[in-house]
C-alpha cells in the first residue's frame, strides 16, 4: 500500500472536516484540524490493520495477550506520523492549509492511561511488537480519567481531575459488537450434573457490561499495525430492570452510574473499604473482559478451546493482572467442562508473570473477605489451587510448616489475605524480572522458597524503550545526525549505534552533537521561562531527576546535594566551576504524606535559591509540574546529567535511565535497577556510580551498623544539611514544615540517605569538574549514545517472545 502524496493527504483532511466533523474548512478550529488529520491518519492504519489481521489468520499465528493496569501511551499523532513514514508529508498539508504543524501536535492531550514506568513500558512493548511484526495486542483499562493533573499551589501538590478525555480523540474506535458480560458478587451453591456429580455454580451475581474501544497501534515502516483493547464498563440492563420494573428508578440510575464508576478514574484512593472495592473490581474487570475476548477471538476460528494454549499467550504485567489465571480456570472448568488438571495445564503454559517491585510491603494482597464478597467462585478456585499446590510442597518438604507459610496464596491471621505474587508465580511457567540484578534479587531475596521449588521458571529480561518514541520523534535533531552519519538501520536495530563509536572524537562531529544539545537546553529553558518565569542559562549543567516521587528514587538525597551547594556558595563562598541547574518533575500519590512534602521541600528550596542574588547565575532550582510522557519528551533530550540514586536494591530497572543516555546524557546513580547493565555497556569510565552497594546494605542490615546520627556527628557538612532541613531556613511561613523529614532520615532511615550523601557530593563536584571540558564530555556524552543498543525494547520483545511466548514474526 504505497503512502499518499501531499494533494492526497490535503484532500483526506478536508474530506474529515466536512463529513466526519461537520465544519466547514475555512472556519475550522486547531482541534478541528488535529482532529480531522487524525482521523486522515487513523484510516490509513485501519487499512494496514485489516491487512495485518488477514495475514495473521492465514498464517495461523499465536497471539500475545498483554494484561496491564497501565498503557500510558502519552500523545499519538506524531508518533503515528513517523511510523507510517508520512510525518513530512503531513506537515506539508497542514501548512498548505494554513495551519501550524507544532501547535497542532500541541493541541492533542496525553492519554492519561498510567501513572508511570510500568505504564510506559507497556506502551513500547506495543511499539516494538507492530515493529517487530509480531501478533501482540495490549489489554487494560479505558480510563475517563487519569492519576491526576499536579498543580504547585504555594509549594505544595495539589491535585486536579486529569479528564483526558473532554476533548474527542480519532485514535479509540468504540466495539459495541464485542461487549463481554461480566458477572460480580453473588453466591456459590452446589448442584449436580446429569451424571450426578456436584458442581460449584455461582448464582445471583450482578452484571457489568465491558465495552471494548481499539487504538491501533502501528509499527514502524507502517507494515504491522496491532491495537490496544481498553474496556469501559457500562451497566447492564440485567443489572438494573428489576429495580426499574418494581419504580424505584432513582435506584436504578443510581447503580448504573456507580457500575460505570468502574473504568471511570485510575486507581482510585484504597485507604477505604469503598476504594479497594473499587480497585479489586477494576483488576478483575478488564482480565475477564480479555479472557471472554480472547476465547471469543478463538472459537471463531478453531470452533473448540483444545488448542487455546497452543494458540495464545498471556503476558501478567505486575500482579494487578493475576486474577487471570482464576478467571481463565474458572473459565474452563465452569463453563467449558474442561477437568482441573487439563485447565490446569493450559493456564500455567498460557501465563507469565513479570515482577516489578522489590518492595515486600508492596507485593499486592487483598483481603478474603473482600474476595468472597466481591469473587466468591474465584475464591473457592484460588483455595483450590493453594490446597493442590501446598501439597506438592509438602511433599518435596516434610514438615516444614514455615516454608508452607510463606509460599501459601492465603496469608493467615485475623484479617486473612490473598497473596497475588504467589497466585502468579504459582500459575504461570515463567517468572521474570525486569534487570539483572533485580532478577536475582527476586530468586535470592524476595520469593527464594519459590525459587527453590521452580528454579526453570525464572529469567531475566531487561527492560528497554522504543527508540521511535524517544528518540526519533523526542529528539528529532539528534535523529538527523545520527542518520547522517551511520544511516538510518539504528531505527529498527539501535545496536547499529556502535558505529558513532569511531567519531566519538571527532571534533566536527562533537560540535553538531554539542550543538543539539544545546538547542534542546534553549527550548526547555522557554518553556520553563514561559510556565515558572524563571530564565535558565543553556550554556548551564542541566541536571535532571523526573519520575515518581517516593522516598526509595531518593529525589530527597538529590535536595540535600542541593541544600549543601547552596549553603556552600552562600556560607563558605565557594564557587561554582559551572553554572548548574536542577530540574524535577514527578507526582506523589495523593495519600502519600512523605512524598509530598518531599515535593514541598524542593519547591521551597528552588523559591529562595531562585531569588538569592548571592548564588544568581550559579545556581537554580526548577519543579516542572504535571509531569506527563509530553513533558518527559521535551525534558529528556535537554539533560546533560540524569539522576539515577534509588537506594541499590529497590529499584527494579528504571526506564527513564535509558531514554536519558540514548539522548546523550550521562548518569549519575548507585549500582542499582538497569543502572548495572547500562555501565558494563557504556563502561565505568562514562558513567558516575557512587554509594552502597546492595551487599553493603545487606551487610549493614545484617549487623546492624547504619545509625544516622554517627553521620550527623562525624560528618559537618552532613549535619549542616540536616540542621538547615530542621530550621525554618526553607519554610520561614511554616515553622517546623519539614521536622518530619528530619525526623524520618534521623530516627528511620530506610533508605540509607546519609550512609550515601558523602559520596554523592564527591561524585557531583566531579561531574561538573568534567563538564568544564567539552571535548572530554562531548565524547562521554557521544558514547553514551553508541553503546546504548541493548536498551531498545526491541530486543526486550524478542527474548519474550522466543523463552517465554512463543510467539514468531509474521511478516507477509
């Protein structure tokens, strides 16, 4: 299917305004234009969707199912545009049509499917499967409303409603045809077959209608173009016509809004009764909806179910998923008479599991209360399968009732709960983690007893970024050079990076890539001076920390170097060798009071170091709010130095480690996540590491030797810090604001800021040492670049793909 020319993509978007829209051309808004040059764009992937979905059935191909809570995709159109080949094309029409090509990509909102990493790993694993031309299609929820929009009002986070979907969008098709029946509550009784054998049967549950609505996903080259199926849920009229017969119709209408509350906002507050409900329902409604679909999509074609496993993988994105291995059970056994040992069979070589956390406290539980009143058949099958499988281990472990304790689904005690991680350990063939260190942290920390009893299912598979996204489209100057220079392969195969190893010196070369860089600092520093009104120095270090804020990323260790700079500058009249900046961005969860003051803290910080004429262009502070995949890509491509200091151990990979070096920035971080794998690529030499490694920490857990006060004493520069936190020195409106973070790194701290805030400041002065010389930085900062080709997802998809799902490119 050849690409349109210029005229043809002009006629396509006229022909949306005027009988898709109902404008008339020359009074058309920008929204009406981006809108109608989406919709232009969205024809041109349905056709080579039909044409993938016809090839896929001919060659009877397996298929990935993708189960997330998260797709956080961000904005589509230019992504779109680069990957069916067409980007300048399009740009050519809308300025032929009088229109500004970069405000209308401004006018598109981010889908605001996710709140972060896991999210947006999801949405390039997507990219790299329609890349890759492999069957791989995503399954989550269709959020009206996203985490939440951050506003700084006076320091502080506040929180708005995130309704990302006010505005049309052309990339969600609706799929009435497709809705999936989705049973809850209720109760289960026995019955008996003809044959008089007993048969659980649940009864009297109430109904929610999964309504499933399609972004089509498009590889680049345009040759493959997948979708992700996100479900609203909508009631049923099974769920209300009693009510509505007997006249209560206010009741009615009551609960058909409150069914439809289920897809309505992303993860909803869980500190009550009412919002864990909510949250449990939402898990379970999008993997029965992809259960029902998927066995839909099957018998259509195979008539029966016996070659289901042969057929079709499920891929467990964290454990919100995991009720897909009791919803596929159910499934199979309840209503396709499948006996428990073949279903069985077929669920655990369907599913995987991919950890995400190291954090035991973060491993997901519910409460069996909630379960039984919300999933009572679920949860007789979930019993069924810990009764089964505790067996197996009481056998190969003799009276070993610990061991029986912690690998059991049911956690005892007063309020029992069900352990998600072990329900998805115990129901899939394959148990990953998302980088090496973190997969053996897994086997040897986390979950060793299962480990132990099924040491051929865990692996590692180390995450990646799609370089269409964040490269090619975030930095698109870059993207020419590069092209330039090695050709365009790097785009499908970003291992072709090595060849900028041998210019790497070269000081025509180090000038074009200097030259970028620096055009990238001057865009953010206007948008900066536009959104905060502060004027930024792009000749500056721009030293950047932006993901989620929680305590263990230690945004707070990066504050402490800053208050410790400043006061240096202020107190001791130190100079700087390098002007430097600091930027943050990230969202803490509502109820998560740490984190945001931690937010608050930075906000103060930049508010008096900003307006200090003593430290006036030496130093600034900036906090970017409403951090979103938009703001990230014009973020990422400015940084000259990417913060990567969670404490080691508690990071599982990170992602924003990759897209930073991909775009020529250096890292500074401990031995932690993909940080390990990223300096054994760009070598010791051209990154920063510092601090405790995961054995120091083990070691001093094990003796007990971490006092943070020993630091406090021994250490002045420490203590000044601390003493500065603990006064009213960034808080002169509210005494005593941040005592409770004082309190916590003094008392509790968790995660080892002052066993590692003396080397941060030592490898921090290095850092802008280096920085003084461009040469020797341009060829860090270009290596970086070179030796970045194992971080593509592209690669992180194939060895899915071959060790885990089985699944094959299908090409035409």
């Amino acid at each position: 299917m050849s690409k349109p020319d210029t005229q043809a993509f002009i006629d396509a978007i006229r022909q949306h305004l005027s009988y898709s829209l109902g404008v008339q051309p020359a009074q058309a808004s920008l929204h009406d234009l981006f809108m109608a040059v989406g919709l232009a764009t969205r024809n041109l992937m349905l056709d080579k969707l039909f044409l993938t979905e016809q090839r896929y059935a001919e060659q009877n191909a397996k298929r990935l199912c993708y189960l997330s809570m998260e797709f956080l995709v961000g904005r589509s159109l230019a992504n779109n545009l680069y990957n069916l080949g067409i980007y300048d094309i399009c740009r050519q029409a809308v300025q032929t049509l009088g229109m500004d090509f970069d405000e209308l990509l401004e006018v598109e909102l981010d889908a605001a499917l996710g709140n972060g990493g896991l999210g947006r790993l999801a949405a390039c694993f997507l990219d790299s499967l329609a890349t890759l031309d492999m069957p791989g299609y995503g399954y989550g929820i269709n959020y009206e409303y996203g985490l939440f929009k951050q506003d700084i009002i006076d320091g502080k986070q506040v929180e708005k409603p995130d309704h990302w979907l006010i505005r049309d969008t052309p990339w969600l098709i609706e799929r009435r045809d497709y809705a999936c029946f989705i049973p809850l509550y209720g109760r289960v009784v026995q019955t008996r077959d003809r044959a008089g054998k007993m048969l659980p049967t649940w009864i009297d549950w109430k109904v929610l209608v999964g309504v499933p609505h399609d972004m089509p996903i498009v590889g680049y080259n345009g040759n493959t173009v997948n979708y992700l199926r996100l479900y609203s849920a909508m009631s049923s009229d099974e769920f209300d016509m009693n009510l509505f017969n007997s006249g209560d119709y206010i009741k009615a209408v009551e609960q058909k809004i409150s069914s439809e509350n289920i897809s309505k906002v992303l993860y909803p507050s869980d500190q009550v009764r009412v919002g864990k409900e909510l949250r449990l329902i939402q898990e379970y409604f999008f993997v029965a909806c992809a259960v029902r679909d998927v066995i839909r999509i099957h018998r259509e074609k195979y008539q029966d179910l016996n070659n289901l496993a042969d057929k079709v993988a499920f891929q467990l994105n964290d454990t919100h998923p995991a009720l897909a291995i009791a919803e596929l059970m159910r499934t199979l056994t309840d209503e396709y008479d499948f006996s428990w040992k073949k279903a069985w069979e077929m669920t655990v070589s369907m599913c995987g599991y991919t950890n995400h956390t190291l954090l035991p406290e973060a491993l997901e539980k519910w409460s069996v209360a909630l379960l039984e009143h919300v999933l009572p058949r679920h949860l007789q099958i979930i019993y069924e399968i810990n009764h089964r499988f505790l067996q197996q281990v009481a056998n190969q472990y003799p009276s070993d009732i610990g061991r029986l304790q912690r690998m059991s689904i049911i956690e005892e005690g007063d309020d029992k709960q069900v352990r998600m991680a072990n329900l998805a350990i115990i129901g899939s063939h394959s148990i990953n983690g998302v980088a090496a260190i973190h997969s053996e942290l897994v086997k040897t920390n986390l979950v060793p007893d299962f480990y132990e009893f099924f040491p051929e299912r865990f692996n590692n598979k180390t995450n990646g970024v799609t370089p269409r996204r964040w490269l090619l489209n975030a930095n698109p100057q870059l993207a020419s050079l590069l092209t330039e220079t090695i050709g365009e392969q790097w785009i499908t195969d970003l291992s072709q990076l090595s060849a900028l190893e041998v210019v790497s010196e070269d000081s025509a070369f180090q000038d074009c890539f200097l030259r970028i860089k620096r055009a990238n600092k001057q865009r953010l520093a206007t948008l900066i001076a536009e959104e905060i009104r502060v004027i930024l120095n792009p000749d500056a270090l721009f030293d950047i920390q932006i993901k989620r804020l929680h305590e263990y990323k230690r945004q707070l260790l990066n504050a402490m170097h800053i208050i410790h700079q400043y006061l240096s500058i202020v107190e001791d009249g130190v100079m700087l060798p390098h002007p430097k900046v600091y930027i943050f961005a990230g969202k803490a969860a509502p109820g998560y009071f740490m984190a945001k003051l931690i937010i608050n803290l930075i906000n103060n910080i930049a508010d008096i170091v900003n307006h200090d004429p003593r430290v006036k262009g030496m130093l600034s502070v900036i906090f970017m709010r409403d951090y979103k995949v938009s703001l990230a890509e014009k973020i990422i491509p400015a940084a000259d130095l990417s913060e990567q200091i969670s404490t080691a151990g508690m990071e599982a990979s990170g992602t924003g480690n990759m897209k930073f070096s991909m775009n020529g920035a250096l890292t500074i971080g401990t031995l932690d996540g993909a940080n390990v794998e990223i300096r054994e690529e760009v070598g010791a030499e051209n990154i920063y590491i510092f601090g405790l490694t995961v054995a120091d920490i083990e070691k001093m857990q094990r003796i007990g030797t971490y006092k943070s006060w020993d630091y406090y004493h021994h250490n002045p520069l420490i203590r000044r810090v601390m003493d500065a936190i603990n006064s009213d020195r960034f808080c002169p409106r509210e005494s005593g604001l941040f005592k409770p973070i004082f309190d916590a790194i003094m008392f509790n701290d968790r995660y080892y800021h002052l066993a590692d805030l003396d080397a941060y400041i030592q490898t921090q002065a290095q850092v802008l040492t280096d920085f003084g010389s461009k040469p020797y930085w341009a060829k860090k900062a270009i290596l970086n670049v070179a030796r970045m080709g194992k971080f593509s997802s592209d690669r992180t998809i194939k060895e899915y793909a071959q060790a885990v799902w089985g699944i094959e490119t299908a090409k035409k």
